[in-house]
C-alpha cells in the first residue's frame, strides 16, 4: 500500500491574485514512494509556488481548485513519440506517399490525443520539426509541450533509409523533401546534419545507429554508422550542450555508442547485465517501448502481415528480447517511459497508449513506472542544457517547477489504471479521447481540463 510523507505546515498563506490553489488533494510528487496527505499546492503564473499543508487568508481573488480527495501529480511525459508518422496503415510506403497536409493534420491530433492522456510533455525521437512545437506553445492548437529532434539522421540503407525501391536518389524523397529523414554518410555529412537540426529548432538529435523493425532495407543484425561518425554527432550535439539519442537494439551496439558519448537509448532490448552497468554508470538513460514484447503486436496491420519482411524482423525482434525485464530490475539503471506508436491513429492509437502505461507497471511496478513517466523523465528533458526550451524543472510536484498537473480519482501507486492504463491493447473496448479518472489536466499554469465535481 501507499506509503505517506509530510511537508512543511506553513501559514496562513494569501494567495496572490490570479493564482491558482489545490485543495484536498493527496500528492505525489514524481519522486517519493507515497503521497502527503490532504495537502495544498500553490501555482503562480506558469509554475509551482509552493506544496505545503497551512491555512489560506486574504480575499479570494485567485482560483481555488477542490481536488475532492484525488492524488494530485505530475503531468506525464513520454519520451518517444512520433507525431509526424500517425498515418494509419500501409507501413513506410503510406508514409512515403502522404502530403503535408495530411502528416500535419494527423500530427496535431496525435498531440492533442496525448494532451488527454495526461501527457503534459512528450518528446520527439525522429521525424519531427519545430513547428509542431511553436504552435502549440503559441496557444494555436492544444498539445504538450514538446521537444523536437528533427530529422532522424541516418546513413545510406540504415533504419531511416525510407526511400522506396525505385527511388535512387535522395532528391527523390517525399520524407527527405519534407525534412523527416536525413541521409548522411562519413563524418563531415553527419556533423552538418547535427548542425542542420540544431539551427531549426531541435533540442537534441537522433541517429539511427543499428537494425530496425519497421524498415526493410537494413538487418536487425546490421551495425550502423562508423565510431567518428557517430563520435562527429555527438560532438557537434555537444557544442550546442545537448545529447544525442540513438534507434539501437543490440547490446554491443549499446555498449559501443555509450563509449562514444551518447547520452539516450532508445529500445536496447537485447540488453546484457554488463552493458546495463555500463549504462548506469554512465549517466545515460534508457528509453523502452515495452508494448512491443506483447504477442499482440502481431495484430497491428504493418507488424502482423503474414510472410512480410516487418513481421519476420518482429519475430526475431521478440525472441532476442526475453532477458530485458529481468536485466533491468536487477541494475536499477535509469529508465524512462516510451510509447512509439507509429501507423496508428483514433481508437487504436488510445488503446496502444493505455496498454503501453499498462506493461510499464506491471514489468516494473506502479511507483517505478510512474517514476520514469515523471521525475526520471523530467531529468532527460533536462539534459539538452541551454538548448533547452523550456528550462524549468518537470515531472514533479515542487517549488519553482513547471505547473504541469493531474488530479487523479484514486492513486496510481496503488492502482495504475486510474491514469488510464489498461491490460489489454487490440481487444480493449474503444474509448472516446477522455479518461474519467484524469479529471483535471493543467499544462505551465493553463487548465487544459476540467470535470472535477464542483
């Protein structure tokens, strides 16, 4: 069961006017094992003013908010997502034959979709610009906040070589047109790459560094990228003081890219014990998609065609999975919460979401998987230094971080699946875009979602 913890009884407090105070309300803050009971939040402006238990005085000229007995916590955070590659169906060669303002479109209702989720901060991992980003912090669209890589930069017949067969050249492209994919090979095209991504507005970068299961040129098996190559990214990331992260799936891949700098895993599900210290002890994080081990991941179209190149990749993709669950228990490495959902829109794309919360609970418990959603993910947002766009601390509950809060009807600690988690993916009943049990959604001080009883 929940454990409790005590914050400071401070008071009475007057509330400036036009702030914002929670009341009645249970909270975890993203970093402890159990919440403070019937506390108070204070939020000014964009941010977290002060959590503490006390009395309020004064007129009541700002906003108060009855939680009604709920767990107030930190907005999520998934750290991979893939806005721009929502196209529902038909693989790569769908994506490959969409426009603009269809990838756009889809885009933005993927982000709107992960606001509802309670995702309050997702980030990039490929495929997607600034632009996304700018207007929904310019208040044009609702979405999370977002941090971009850009184009995913990878070399010739490597995992973001999306070019179909007849197309010979990278002129050809609809998705290097578009700025989705970068192909680079040798070093100097590498650092320019970085450099590219940088200077129109990502936050840190991504390389494909090994095999790929939605792509079909390149082998699971297949070493990507050379070590300058990878060594001239993550330098040219480095004078921007932000990180490279990497598509990897091997172990000695893992281990290869954390000697040469790299500070986020993506995947790394064939993971031994000794690389996993090695990854604990460099600082890294690790950045799972855990929905994928489930044999229902050969219901989704792509992934489950029968005798297709995607499907065997998936296979074997599974087989050589098996040890990870153990291997990161055992280590206590730092791991943070990834959904990846690419060719999926609407209903699919929601159970997909609430399977994935779902698996991060029950491989590694409630308070662990709600960890890497929060504070642990908060940290790896904080990696990209001064490139980072939005400064502040996320992913907990505490003075001078962002305003970024849920009020939860239960608490996920004892029971996951009041922040929507679902055991079941493919058979799950189709839901509309809002979850019940996250009655309350704000993002940096603005109330994105209201239906708390008043």
């Amino acid at each position: 069961m929940c454990q409790e913890f005590e914050l400071p009884t401070i008071g009475p407090v007057d509330p400036p006017a036009g702030s914002t105070v929670f009341v009645n309300v249970d909270v975890f803050d993203g970093l402890t094992n159990g919440v403070a009971r019937d506390a108070k939040v204070l939020v000014v402006g964009d941010r977290i003013e002060r959590v503490f238990h006390g009395e309020l005085e004064g007129d009541p000229d700002h906003l108060v908010i009855d939680g009604g007995g709920g767990t107030l916590m930190p907005g999520l955070i998934d750290s991979h997502v893939h806005f721009n590659h929502t196209i529902p169906g038909g693989g790569v060669t769908a994506l490959e034959a969409t426009t603009w303002d269809e990838i756009g479109a889809t885009a933005a209702a993927g982000a709107y979709e992960h606001l509802m989720n309670g995702f309050t901060t997702a980030r990039d991992a490929g495929g997607l610009g600034a632009g996304l980003k700018r207007t929904i912090d310019r208040g044009q669209l609702a979405g999370p906040r977002i941090y971009p890589s850009g184009a995913y930069i990878s070399q010739t017949s490597g995992h973001g070589d999306l070019r179909l067969a007849s197309q010979t050249g990278p002129d050809l492209s609809n998705l290097e047109r578009l700025g989705i994919i970068r192909l680079a090979d040798g070093a100097d095209q590498v650092r320019a790459a970085v450099r590219e991504q940088l200077a129109r507005g990502a936050s840190q970068v991504k390389l494909m560094v090994g095999g790929g299961v939605s792509s079909e040129k390149d082998p699971l098996h297949s070493t990507q990228y050379t070590a300058d190559e990878i060594r001239a990214a993550v330098e040219a990331a480095e004078a921007w003081d932000t990180y490279v992260l990497v598509h990897v799936y091997h172990d000695a891949h893992v281990s290869r890219v954390l000697e040469l700098g790299v500070k986020s895993i993506e995947h790394g599900h064939f993971l031994t014990r000794e690389t996993a210290e090695l990854l604990k002890e460099s600082g890294a994080i690790h950045s799972i998609n855990l929905a994928g081990l489930s044999p229902d991941l050969f219901k989704h179209p792509v992934y489950g065609a029968e005798g297709s190149p995607v499907r065997r990749k998936a296979e074997e993709f599974q087989a050589q999975s098996t040890n990870l669950i153990d291997v990161v228990n055992e280590v206590g490495h730092k791991v943070v919460f990834n959904t990846d959902l690419v060719f999926t829109t609407g209903t699919s794309f929601r159970a997909a979401i609430d399977f994935a919360k779902f698996v991060q609970a029950d491989f590694f418990g409630n308070y662990e998987a709600l960890k890497a959603m929060t504070s642990t993910a908060g940290e790896l947002m904080a990696m990209t230094g001064q490139n980072n766009p939005y400064p502040h601390r996320l992913g907990v509950i505490e003075e001078g971080a962002y305003a970024d809060i849920l009020v939860i009807d239960g608490n996920p600690l004892d029971d996951i699946t009041t922040i929507g988690a679902n055991p079941k993916w493919y058979d799950a009943e189709p839901r509309s875009d809002d979850i019940s049990t996250i009655p309350f959604i704000m993002k940096g001080g603005e109330v994105m979602k209201n239906s708390l009883s008043t």
